[in-house]
C-alpha cells in the first residue's frame, strides 16, 4: 500500500540560536515513533578550509618527522 503519510514531529528546544536545517533522507521509511536528529547547519564553505588546514598540518608534521630522521641519521 503506498501514499504519503504525515507525522507530527514534535517540538524543538535548540540550545543556540542559529540556522538549522530539517532534512529526510527516507521519507518513504518515516513511521510512527521515527527519531528525528536536528544538527546545526554547517556551509560547505566553513568545513572546506577546515578539511585543507587539517590536511596541510599533518603533511608538515609528517615532512617534520622525516626531516628529523635524516638528520639522526647524519644525513645532511
């Protein structure tokens, strides 16, 4: 049997003010008694420098680490 069906998702207490985004991945699974997760709303362009400065550090500690060795091991 197949429709759409519509639930009451309840109320929503955030602890922050801010931009919050509501989506369904499976509106055709939702049923009575579905947990609902609202997380805050993070732009891509917030993650992207955060990602490339994680990636950027851990390169240099790693060239640090291999400089380092190199130089333990009396190579100039």
């Amino acid at each position: 049997m197949g429709g759409n069906s519509s639930n009451p998702l309840g109320e929503f207490h955030c602890n922050e003010p801010g931009d919050y985004q509501i989506t369904c991945l499976t509106p055709n699974h939702i049923r009575p008694g579905f947990l609902l997760e609202v997380t805050p709303y993070v732009s891509p362009g917030g993650v992207v420098p955060l990602i490339l400065g994680t990636l950027l550090a851990s390169f240099m500690t790693i060239g640090g680490l291999i400089v380092t060795l190199l130089k333990l091991g009396g190579q100039p």
